[in-house]
C-alpha cells in the first residue's frame, strides 16, 4: 500500500513542528525576500493599472466594438479554473476517501480562495462603470428595480459569491483545530491571542470532532456539485449566448474539465514549491505528483475529446458561421495560439503516460506550468475567437492587446503569489491534525 | 504673422480658450436680430425647447441647395431636406448635415488676424493699400449667389482695374469645354434621370456627392419599381454610380473612350474602328443596343475623368437619341475655366501684377498644384486678405485674415444648378466677431459698414410679404431657368488613349471630404468612404492584378510618384477598379485645417488639377502610414444569400399576403402595444451615399472617436452602412446594407443584461437605459448584428476627440441625453422623435398616421431607401413592403425577429428584360 | 473535580474509553489531537447535533427564497419585457435558488456546528490544567466525572491522571 506520509517522521510532535515551522521558525532566505518582493512589485503593479484603469477608463484594454471582451473576462475563467482544483481536492477526495488529499487540501483550499478571490475582481475590472457593481445584488432601492434574474452575469454573481463564502467556511472549518495548535505554540502572546480567537476555544473535544466529521463531510457533499455548478455556469456566460463557436451544449461539462485540469497543474506547482521552500518532503512525496499526474493525464484526454468534438459538431452540424469559425481558429490570425493550446493542452500532457515521468517531479511542474499557459490560451481564444468571427463579416475584427492588458494580468499572478507567501507564512500551509490522523493510520499507533 | 502660424496650442491653453469660448457663445447663443422666418410648415412663436425649422440655403462648390435647419432654444442643432427645393427635395447629404458641426467647431476663426488684431487695423491697412488701385484683384471660388455678385460688381465698379479670378477646386472645366465643343457655348446640361429607361454612364458619377445628387438620387429611387432603367457603366475604379449599375465594366479611361467610339459609331459618327477587348466589346454591344431602342429615353453620360472630346461627343450622343437632358445656362457668370483662371492668378502673382490681393473664402494656397507655388507667390504681395471661416494655408500666407461667417449665420443667396435661387438664412447672431462675404464685399466697394441682411433684401428687391414667402419657402420661386436650346454642329474627334507609360492616376473628389474644405469637420473625417470603409484619411485604391504584379500588399504603405513629385498613402486593393489604374481621392493632407484636420491623409491636389494623370509609379514605401477603416472584412464569403440578398428584377411587385410570417419559436409571442414601430431599408434603392449616417450623429449626439480609436477598432456610429462585394451572375458587384438596431422582437441583447438597462418597451423597441447601464457589454456580445456601441471612454465629454467635448455640447440635441463613459448606446429608433410623434398625435386625440414618424436616418435618405412605420396597421408602408417577396431578414435563421427588415437588392441584368 | 487521563497514543485512548465504557464508568469527553471514529459511543450519554438536518432545512429555506424572491420581483413587482421571454422565465430561475441552498446550508452548518458545539467558547475550566494544551497536538485525555475518577485512576493504565477543578 502507497504510503503518503514519507520516512523522517517518527512522532505526532514531529509532524506539529515540521507544520509550524514556517510560522514560528522561517527561513527566511535571500531567494524569500527576493521572490517576496518580486510578487509585491508585481502587486503594486496591478493595484496601479487598477487605479489607472478607475481614473481613465476601460478604454485603456485592447477591447473594441467587436471584441467587447478580452482580457479580463479570460482571466476571470482562468482564475476561477484554477480556484476549482482546491475545493476539488478537498471535497471530492473526501468523498471517495482518498488518502493522498491529506497533504494537499489546507494549501489547495487556500488557493482556490485566492484564485477564486482574483477571478471575482476581473469582471469589476471589466465593467464599463465598475461602482455601480452593486446593481447586480438585489437590495431595496428607490428606482424599485431588480437584478434581471435571466442573465448569466447575474447567475455569475451567486454562483461565484457562493463559491468563495462556501470555500471560506470550508477552508476555515478545516483550520480550527490547527488553530488552536498554534494558539498553544505560536511564538508571541500576541499571537497565540490571535490564533485563540479564531480557534474558538477548540480543545479537541471528541463530541466537537464527532459534530466536525459530519459537518465537514456534508460540506464536501455540498461542494462537489457546488464546484461543478459554478463551472457550469460560468459557461454559461458563453453557452447561453447565440455567438457561433459559444451556444454549446458541451460548455458545462468542458468548462468543468477545464477547471479542474488548470486547477490540478497550479497545484503541482504550489506543492513543489512548498515542498521544496518549507522541507515539506515527507508529506508532500512524489507519490502526490504522481497521483495528481495520472488526474492530469485523463483531464487532457478530456480536453482533447472536448476539441475534437467541437470541430466534429460544427462540421456535422453544417453552419456556415460554426464551420467559419473552426478554419479561423487554424487558419486565421489566432492559429498560432491555437496550435500552441492544442500542444499544450493535449500533446504535451501525454508525456504522463509514462511513470518515469510523473515521478520526476521537475517534469510534472514543467508540464503543468505549460498546461496553465495552454488554458489561458484556451480561455482567451474563447473570447476572442467567436468574437472576432461572429455572424456579420463587416464586423470582423481582430484583438491586439495593450499594456494595461498584459499589465493586470501579470499584477493579478503577483499578487496571486504574494497572497500565498503571506499565507504560508501565517497559516499552517498543511493540515497538522489530518496529517497527525494520516500517520496514525500508517504507522498503526 | 506670427499669430497665424504659431504652433499649436498646448493642452491647457486650448482648454482655457475652450472654457472662454464656451461662456462667450452660451452669451451670444441668440437668435439674429432681424426678423427670421420660421419654416412654413411651423407654428409661429418659439417655445422653449420646441424645435423651430428655418428653411436656409448651404452651398456647396458654390452651388445653393436649400434645406431646413431646426433650432432649439436658439441653438441650430440638426439640417434636414427642404422638399420645396428641387435640389434637395426632402433629402440631405453628408456635407449639408455636417453643416451644424462645423458652426460650432472651437477652431473656427472668430477674429481679424495678422498684422493686427482689429478691425480698425485692418481698415487703415486696406486704405492705405487701395490709395493705388492698381494691382488690386479679388479671388473667389465659384459664385452663384446673386447678392455676392451684386457686391463683386460694386466692387468692380469702385477699382475698376480690378482683376478677378474665380477656381473651384472641384471644377467643371471637361464638361465646359465639352459644351464649347459640342455647343459653342457654356451650358449646365442636366440630365432628367427620371425619364431615361436606359443610361449609360462613361467614367462619370452622377450618383455621387455634387449639387446635382440629391435630385438625381431621387430619380434613381423613383424608377426602381415598375418599369426599370437599365444602367450600364463603364469606369475605372468604383463610384455610387459603378455600384449601383445594372451592368458595370471597368476599364482604364482610355478604353472608357474606345466603348464610347463603339457605341457612336453605332450611331453614326464614324469615328474609326474602337480598339476594344472582348469584355469591353461585349459590354458596348449591349450597351449600344439598349440605347438605340429606347430611343428618346435614353442616357449617356460622363465626368470629369475624361476630357472635353468624350463631353462633346456625349452631347452628340445625346442629341442623336433624343436624350432626356436640359441645357441651362450656366450660373457662373465667370467665362473663364477654373484651371486657367488659377494659372492666370499664379502667373500674375508671379509677375508681380498683384499688389492687393482679396481671397473670398477660398483656398488656393492647398488647393492649387505645387507647381504653381501660390503660397509663394501670395507671400509676394504687399497687401493680401484672407476672407474665411478658418485660418488655413491661404490665410497662414496672407498678410491678413478677415474671419467669415458661417452659412448658420448669415444672411444670403445662392443658386442652384438650374438657377433656382434660394435664401440663406440665419438661425443664429455671429458666434464669434464674424462678417459676411458679402459685408466683406460691400465695405470694400463702400467704404461703409452694411448689413448682410440689408445687402440680400436690396439684391432682390422683393416686397416684405413677398420677401417672407421667400424665407418661409426655402426657395424663391420662378428663379429656375428655363431649358435652352442647344444644337451639337459635328461629331467632335475622339482622341486614342496614349501609350501606356506607367499606371494612370484617378483623382476623385473625396467621398467624405470632398475637396477638404471641411476637412476640421470631425463627423466627415470619420464618415466611411462608402467602398474602403476608411476613416481618417485617404488612400491609394489599386486593382488587385497590379498590387500582385507590384508586389504591394493589402493596407502597406506605397510611394506614388507622378512627374518627379511624390507623396506616400496607404494602399488598399480593390477588387473590381480597373487594371493600370490608381485611384486617390481629394480633400486630405491638408497642411492647416485645425488640430481635425491638419495632416490627416495625402494632399493629392498639389500633384495636378487633372482627374485623370498617365505616367504614375508605385513602390512600397519605407514610411508606415496607417490604414484606418471602420470594415475589415468586405467580402461576402459565400454567405450572400444569409447578409445581402439578391433578387430578379422581376420580384419587385409587393403585396403578396402571408410573407411575414416569422418562424417558429418555444417562446410565447410578444404582445403588441398600440404601436408596433418597424423600419424596413431598400437595399435596391441604397446608394450608399452615408448621409443617414451623419444625419444619424447629428440626430443622436453620437461621438466621434478620432483616428487612435478606430485603429483599436473602436467606432461609435448607431447607423452603418456595411458595404459587400460580392459575385452575381459572374460580375463583382458592391452592395450596401445600412445596418442600424434591429430592434429584435426576441432580442438576444436583453436577456443577458444583468441590470435590465436593454429592455423592451410596449410599442417594440429595443430600448437602452443609460443611467441603468453598468458596462458589462454582455449585450453586444451576444448581438448577432453588432450594432451596440459602447463608451470606452467619455467621448461626450472629458475625453472627447481633440478635446472637442464642451464645443459640441453646443450642437447637442437636447432631446437626446449624451452618454457617459462605460455605457453601451445603440439605435433607439430616434425615440426622441417615436415620443414626440406619439404627443402630437395625443394631443389632438388621434393615432400617429403611416408616414408622420420620420427617423432622422430616414429624412436624410435622398432615394426613400428607408421606411418607417407601425406593423399594427396592416396597411402601413412598411407593412406592405414587408409582404413583397423581396423582403428579407438579416439572419433570420436566429429568428430573432428583428423589426428592422430588408428589401433585396435586384440586378437588372438578365438579357430577356 | 474532574480528573483527565493521559495516553499517549490514539490506539491506547481507544481501547481505554471503550474499557471504561465496559466498567460502567464512561468519560465523560476525549480531548482529541486527531478525530476518533466509532469512540464517541463509549462515552457517557450526550445530545447528538443533529447538524444534518439543520443543514438541510437551511437549503431548503434558502433555495425557496431564493426562487421566490425571483418570481416577485419578476412577475410581481416590477415585470419588464426582455427578450421576448416569459416573466415567469423558470427555467432561468433555476440556477440562483440552487446556488442560495447550498450557501444557505453551508453558512448555516457552520453556526449550526458552533452552537452545536457550544463554540466559541475561549475560555473552558478544562484549559485549567496545563496539560490540555497537548490535547491539540500529541496526547489523549479521557475526562473523568469525580465519581469515576477514583476508577479511572486505578484501572485504567493511563501515562499519567491530572487533576482539575471546574
């Protein structure tokens, strides 16, 4: 049986430790600072294209009167792709009582809270008058108006509000008893008041955790088809539309996909770098990349399938405007990104057929880092390409992007990163108690 | 000088001037002192914010064509048709629309500039100046105005030495010398368009912008049902008229000739055997032919591309099949050509023989070939004015620069084409400390201040109720010239076309701009030429065969030399132009237009005044100039028979009950109010002139977006017109589709707003809440017909191209609420007017009758393309019209049952017709 | 006087809840580093949460107001025409009361889970003794009632038995 607790650990104290270490013994390297201070700047970067876009307008993206969306509305998908894979892993593996989530969930969770945090602010970005975001809440107002309930934006906002509140219970739910670790060994009074609080006077008692399992249990029934409903309906912001290319019954079920496969490879990213920035070894093994391997290697069969039988559907479905659009797509202006999403997506992913592969860990980061470029490309040539190839020829047009464009984007991967940093530098990055359990269960103590 | 050719302004000096500005107009934003007489079919007495209609006369290249001017509160916000004047009967085009933008341009000269700042200045100058009359000389453009010409005999009269000159940068000298040719005499020979059944159009456009399109176009409109014309034209590149033929074949001027030699000769002039090829032959045979048997309503016509011989022989062409054509006498009373009045000024400037010099609102500093060196030359003479509504190249060359008033302003007169003379009448006092030419005139005749008003009412001598019927109807009546008799004395000779040494280069007048007068004029700048769809700018059309064999790639920047000058534009290629040919248009690079229209395009006319010049060379440039255009894509892409129909000729009759049926939908049938608003477009009729577009901009407040915009692709314009090239019956033919908001009964747009801003109301209009709208563009994403426009930025207001926003709120209508940033806008049907139509209609308790709603795209449309009215009366003109077999819907495969709907375009060109 | 009993391992805190549950003197509560599945029901008697059913009713309740705040506001309140649509659009109302069940059920199962549990609660007697602070990182305590600690004390076998005064 596949161990995922790795030698080196030999008493419940150790794992507590080797947990908390971050918080309360960093190692605070120069490669820390410096990563440290390369997200800040690349933070304050996206808080001045923000500010620059507020006082100048959103003119300042590359969007024109054809592609009226571009970069904000892909980084939004893209975002949020990636916010699925924490509660996925979390919720999903919990119901199917997979082991190996273990070490993964507290920081996977985190992930999706900051991904799903940086994919809510695109679409404010987005708006022509980003202030009056609060019309899309039903409130009490003088003008007696409503939101208009048939519009996916609208959808959008309760699914994606929903997410993040659902996500953050979750994830907090999950940290209390780790909590209340920290209140007992966190360095400063201060601190250990601190950490008290939000553990809520936890003591482990057995009628809390027996209350805690089923909770917790119920919370992740709730969030896969959580997870898979806000996908879904994120989709629908295309699906639900008539464009070519976008009135898709296959959206749902692709853009899920999709989420989970851009979500898993940031994860493989996150928990190399941890592994490796926080002497994360034993619990984070390459058992996990392996595993997570195999989850990526059948999501970009998916992915492939999913393609494929796009072109396959606008050939047999015999619609000009469809069939237009998938020569666009390899012919047109796009066909480089396009070839790019295709190799990224699904040629390049097929290398995790191999085991030799998926255990070697410097390959699984490198594919997964080239599967979260190939889903943005996916995600903007969703945008783009129906767009600039919709019904009317005189409306053709093609997208270049601006600074600013490529400005937020990066900020927002900055400040994606900052977040984390601090993150792990306040919150134990694995959960000490499911990682005690896990042991227990290894070791037979 | 330094004040007319000092750099320009830095930002914050020009918003001061601006804020200044403003204050000083909003002071003087009253009617004119004089007593003004209301159009007649409006109740008298203003009521505030009331419209109130003026019937008044703008001219173009010197020619009066009358129009209605609408004021609120004092403020002329809009120009519409003057139905009473048979020049614009009812209809407008692009540059009488402009009109009330270019009235309250910011940059418009409002003071006496040059060696002094005051009137006072310059009237000492100018005495000092005329102490020695000799070498005094007055140059115009061309005048028709009876007034105008009373004071320039005055003047004449007062300095009998005077020389003057008179050039029109879009001139007329072919067709002159043609009717010398053919007549021994000068004649205005106006075709009635109407009574021909077949035209035939060598190298000309008739259909095009001129003095003469309004009427023609009606002409043309009239005779698309019923019993049709057959149109053949042969030209080189594409014009409205190429566009809207039955038959159309491009050929190189010279080959435009040997046709004409075919079908001559077929009528008897024997003018040697025509070197044609077989397409040309075949098009001349069946040209011929048609002409021949509709004897007495037959048509030929030409342009100015070709020389006085074709112009002859057309007469004599015309003569020999009884043609449907009016000669008048000319209304230039100047004997001169314009091209050689404009030599004789160079060289008199030259020479020396000028020593005060009085320009009237004209231009020859831009307008005349750099080979004649006028800037030069004016900067020779001691004493020069400029008279003008800006401080432009002519001015920037003057001593001195006496600011004009704007027609708006003005009391006047102008003649039509066929003498129809017209009052022009101002609908609000001088904006700035502006003058008349005619004010002008007179003091320099006099010596004395005189009024405008004063100077047209002694011009006509008309008794005061006779004088009010003259205002009131926009056209004085009995002033139309009657028809001379006109005999053509030989068949003219025919010259060959020349060896063929390089490419030929056509130059037109510009679609938009025309001869770059209003080039300051920001809704003209960005009006689509109606074949490139290109903004901001001019370019070098050539043919597809030649770019290839040059190697010259679509939208790249060339260098065409002609004669050892060079000048560098865009290229495009155009399917259709003919072979060795080059076509560029007029009216850009202008060097002083204002912070508009300075350097925006290639000056062309520096090169020559000929339309028509062999001997050019293109290269690839190593400049990049950028290529702006509003349509990408203009080819159809085999989708015909979805976007732009085609029908027979034979499917034009309307009327056949239970064509209106929309197709099957899950969702219930939309309930219909009392109104059921439809516009329904005839494509057959479009001639794709753009006037509804601008009348839409003026009507709607609709923002320009200056060229960096449009080269993100970013265009504000509620009402397109698409253009198409597309194959029928083996010929390249261009179709226009004017494509404002459907107003889709099932509109995909209001579904997906999250905040209801596009919304439904209960008469079928697909309506936009600004206030309501949060910018998520959802709407115009899922728009099939991409009609939606959307606010990138505040191009109303702070963000406004050229920081013109606080200026045009002048010209805004207050009926129509200017768009923020961040919001999307559209086509609402002018609700404004929907509104208005249905409170008149209330008030004297009735419902709004077929035809009384009038959109304003729909006012302006010269040929009745664009009808208006409730589907709820089955026998409405559009609900008849929507019963014809030629009614189509744009993409009616996503049954999103648009209440805007189109008529098929119908090619004339099956042979058993 | 309550009297907590040490162990060291889960397996040890196991077998000895169970043992005293046999003994006829339950704990009355495990202070637990890790949860114990199945060892609750060795305890002394208590009130089960009944969480699932909390949660289920706020879904419930959620996704009816939900879809109900929908139909007022567009049939009732202020209807508009938008695409041609039905006011009552129910299909597209569906997502939103779906979404608000499950919001519903997860903020609710959160409160629900503290009042259940009698949290927060930052100050318990049992943080009296300094050995409950291992409780949430390596040792098992088993909590004794003083009627059984003198039991406890004996039979049990624990590593160590601490005293505390509630």
């Amino acid at each position: 049986m596949t161990r995922w607790i790795g030698e080196g650990i030999d008493s419940l104290e150790e794992i507590d430790a080797r947990v908390i270490a971050p918080i309360v013994a960093p190692r605070l390297t120069w490669r820390w600072w410096l990563a440290f201070a390369f997200s800040g700047s690349l933070t304050l970067l996206m808080i001045g294209t923000v500010t620059w876009l507020f006082v100048h307008g959103i003119g300042i993206f590359g969007n024109n009167t054809t592609i009226v969306w571009g970069f904000p509305i892909a980084n939004y998908v893209w975002w949020l792709g990636i916010g699925h894979a924490g509660t996925l892993i979390s919720a999903l593996l919990l119901v199917t009582r997979q082991k190996w989530r273990g070490s993964l969930n507290r920081f996977a969770e985190t992930m999706t809270l900051f991904a799903a945090s940086m994919a809510g602010l695109f679409p404010i970005f987005h708006l022509g008058r980003p202030y009056y975001l609060y019309w899309i809440v039903p409130y009490p107002n003088v003008q007696g108006l409503w939101p208009q309930w048939r519009s996916a934006l609208v959808w959008d906002l309760w699914a994606v509000g929903t997410y993040i509140t659902f996500s953050a219970l979750f994830w907090y739910a999950g940290l209390i008893p780790d909590l209340a670790l920290l209140r007992e060994r966190a360095k400063t009074r201060l601190a250990r008041r601190i950490y008290g609080v939000f553990a809520l006077g936890w003591r482990g008692s057995l009628k809390h955790w027996e209350v805690h399992t089923r909770f917790y249990r119920y919370m992740a029934a709730l969030a896969v088809p959580l997870v898979v409903s806000v996908h879904s309906i994120i989709s629908l912001d295309f699906a639900a539309s008539l464009e070519p290319g976008w009135s898709d019954t296959i959206y749902p079920p692709y853009f899920v996909v999709g989420a989970l496969y851009s979500g898993f490879a940031m994860v493989v990213v996150l928990a190399a770098a941890l592994r490796w920035a926080c002497s994360f070894e034993p619990f984070i093994t390459v058992n996990h990349f392996e595993m997570i391997g195999r989850v990526l290697l059948m999501a970009s069969i998916i992915m492939g399938v999913s393609y494929a039988s796009e072109w396959l559907w606008s050939w047999y479905g015999g619609e000009r405007p469809e069939r237009h659009l998938v020569a666009f797509l390899f012919t047109g202006p796009y066909a480089p990104l396009y070839y790019c999403q295709l190799l990224f997506n699904v040629v390049v992913p097929q290398a995790l057929w191999f085991r030799r592969v998926r255990s070697n860990i410097a390959a699984v980061v490198i594919i997964s880092i080239v599967i979260n470029i190939g889903m943005w490309l996916e995600r903007i040539l969703i945008v783009w390409a129906t767009l600039s190839r919709d019904y009317l020829p005189s409306a053709w047009r093609i997208f270049l992007p601006t600074f600013w464009d490529w400005a937020l984007l990066f900020g927002s991967l900055g400040a994606f990163m900052f977040l984390f940093m601090l993150f792990v530098r306040v919150l134990p990055a694995l959960p000490a108690h499911e990682l005690r359990k896990l042991w227990i269960e290894e070791r037979g103590a | 000088m330094s004040s007319l050719t000092g750099s320009a302004l830095d930002r914050r000096s020009a918003l001061k001037l601006l804020a200044a500005g403003m204050a000083a107009t909003m002071a003087r934003c009253s009617r004119p002192s004089e007593e003004i007489v209301p159009y007649v079919d409006m109740p008298e007495g203003l009521v505030a914010g009331e419209p109130m209609r003026f019937a008044t006369t703008l001219t173009l290249g010197g020619h009066g064509r009358g129009f209605v001017a609408v004021a609120v509160d004092g403020r002329p916000v809009k120009i519409e048709g003057n139905a009473r004047h048979p020049f614009s009967l009812g209809a407008t085009d692009i540059f009488a629309e402009a009109q009330v933008l270019s009235l309250y341009d910011p940059e418009r000269s409002g003071a006496v500039a040059g060696r002094g700042t005051t009137w006072h200045a310059f009237a000492q100058a100018w005495t000092r100046a005329t102490r020695d009359p000799s070498g005094l000389a007055l140059f115009t453009g061309r005048v028709t105005s009876p007034t105008t010409l009373v004071q320039i005999d005055a003047l004449m009269k007062r300095f009998p030495g005077l020389r003057r000159y008179r050039s029109e940068p879009i001139h007329d000298d072919a067709a002159r010398a043609g009717s010398r040719l053919a007549f021994g005499r000068v004649v205005e020979a106006l075709p009635r368009w109407a009574d021909a059944d077949a035209i035939l159009v060598l190298d000309g456009d008739p259909l095009g912008n001129g003095p003469d399109q309004l009427r023609i176009a009606r002409a043309y409109s009239t005779r698309r049902g019923g019993k049709r014309q057959r149109i053949h034209v042969a030209e080189p590149a594409w014009t409205l008229t190429g566009a809207a033929a039955d038959f159309r074949i491009a050929l190189a001027p010279g080959e435009v000739r040997e046709v004409a030699r075919k079908i001559a000769n077929d009528l008897g002039a024997g003018l040697g055997e025509p070197q044609l090829s077989d397409a040309a032959r075949k098009f001349a045979t069946r040209a011929s032919a048609e002409l021949r048997a509709a004897h007495g309503r037959a048509l030929v016509l030409t342009g100015e591309g070709q020389g006085a011989e074709l112009h002859a022989l057309c007469h004599w062409m015309n003569a020999r099949l009884a043609a449907p054509v009016d000669a008048f006498p000319s209304q230039d009373p100047v004997a001169g050509d314009h091209v050689g009045e404009m030599t004789a000024f160079a060289n008199d400037l030259h020479a020396g023989r000028i020593r005060t010099l009085l320009i009237a609102d004209a231009n020859p500093a831009y307008d005349a070939p750099d080979a004649l060196h006028i800037p030069a030359g004016i900067a020779k003479v001691p004493f020069s004015a400029h008279i003008g509504l800006y401080v432009d190249e002519t001015a920037q060359a003057c001593t001195w620069h006496l600011p004009l008033s704007h027609a708006l302003e003005s009391w006047g007169d102008a003649r039509a084409p066929d003498g129809t003379a017209s009052i022009v009448q101002p609908l609000i006092r001088p904006l700035h400390q502006t003058r008349t030419c005619d004010e002008y005139l007179a003091w320099f005749a006099t010596g004395k201040p005189a009024s405008a008003h004063a100077l047209t009412r002694a011009a006509w001598q008309a008794s005061d109720r006779n004088w009010r019927q003259m205002l009131s109807d926009g056209a004085v009546a009995n002033t139309a010239a009657k028809p001379i008799t006109v005999s053509v004395a030989r068949v003219p000779d025919l010259p060959r076309a020349g060896s063929g040494r390089g490419l030929v280069l056509r130059i037109a007048p510009d679609p938009s701009l025309g001869d770059g007068r209003h080039a300051n004029n920001a809704w003209l700048q960005e009006c689509a030429k109606p074949f490139t769809r290109q903004v901001w700018g001019n370019a070098v059309q050539i043919a597809p065969e030649d770019a290839q064999r040059l190697q010259i790639a679509d939208e790249g920047t060339v260098d065409v030399t002609l004669d050892g000058r060079t000048f560098a534009a865009p290229a495009v290629i155009v399917p259709g132009q003919a072979e060795g040919v080059i076509a560029v248009t007029l009216g850009h690079g202008r060097l002083a237009a204002g912070r508009i229209g300075t350097a925006v395009g290639a000056r062309v006319c520096g090169l020559s005044f000929a339309r028509t010049l062999s001997g050019a060379a293109v290269a690839k440039s190593a400049d990049s100039l950028p290529f702006r255009s509003l349509q990408a894509h203009t080819r159809l892409e085999g989708r015909a028979e979805d976007l732009f129909q085609i029908s027979g000729a034979h499917e034009h009759e309307p009327n056949e009950p239970g064509l209106d049926e929309p197709p099957p939908s899950i969702l219930p049938t939309p309930q219909r109010g009392e109104y059921a608003w439809a516009m329904l477009i005839d494509t057959d009729a479009c001639i794709g002139c753009n006037a509804c577009v601008v009348a839409c901009q003026a009507e709607n407040n609709v923002p320009v977006v200056g060229p960096e915009e449009v080269s993100q692709g970013r265009d504000m314009h509620w009402l397109r017109v698409d253009n198409y090239a597309l194959s029928h019956n083996g010929a390249l033919r261009h179709g226009f589709e004017p494509v404002p908001c459907m107003h889709c009964e099932l509109a995909p747009c209001e579904p997906v707003c999250p905040v209801a801003a596009s919304v439904h109301d209960h008469e079928g209009l697909n309506v936009q809440v600004y206030n309501r709208c949060i910018g998520t563009r959802f709407c115009e994403a899922n728009c099939p017909y991409k009609v939606r426009r959307f606010n990138w930025f505040d191009y109303s207001g702070d963000q406004a191209y050229a920081e013109q926003g606080p200026a045009l709120e002048q010209q805004h209508n207050p009926d129509v609420s200017a768009r923020g940033r961040g919001v999307m806008e559209k086509c609402n049907y002018c609700l404004q007017r929907v509104s208005r139509a249905r409170k008149t209609a209330e008030k004297e308790s009735r419902e709004v009758a077929d035809g009384e709603m009038v959109t304003a795209c729909q006012a302006a449309c010269p040929t009745r393309a664009i009808h208006f009215g409730n589907l709820n009366d089955a026998q409405s003109d559009v609900s008849r019209r929507r019963r014809a077999p030629r009614h189509y819907t744009l993409l009616a495969e996503l049954n999103t049952r648009p209440r805007t709907t189109y008529l098929k375009r119908v090619f004339n060109d099956g042979e058993d017709t | 006087m309550t009297v907590l009993a040490e162990f060291s391992t889960a397996q040890a805190a196991t077998d000895a809840v169970a043992a005293a549950s046999r003994a006829g003197h339950p704990a009355r509560d495990v202070l637990s580093p890790v949860p114990l599945e199945g060892t609750a029901e060795h305890l002394a008697p208590y009130a089960k949460g009944k969480i699932g059913w909390v949660m289920f009713v706020a879904g419930a309740v959620g996704g009816l107001a939900g879809w109900f705040m929908q139909w007022y506001s567009a049939v009732v309140d202020y209807p508009i025409i938008s695409g041609g649509r039905p006011m009552n659009s129910w299909p597209a109302f569906l997502l939103v009361p779906y979404e608000a069940a499950i919001l519903s059920m997860g903020v609710v199962g959160l409160l629900g889970w503290m009042w259940m549990c009698g949290l927060p609660k930052l100050f318990h007697p049992l943080f009296a003794a300094p050995i409950v602070e291992r409780a949430v990182q390596d040792k098992w305590l088993l909590v004794f009632e003083s009627a059984d600690a003198h039991w406890a004390r004996a039979h049990l076998g624990a590593d160590a038995v601490h005293e505390v005064r509630e």
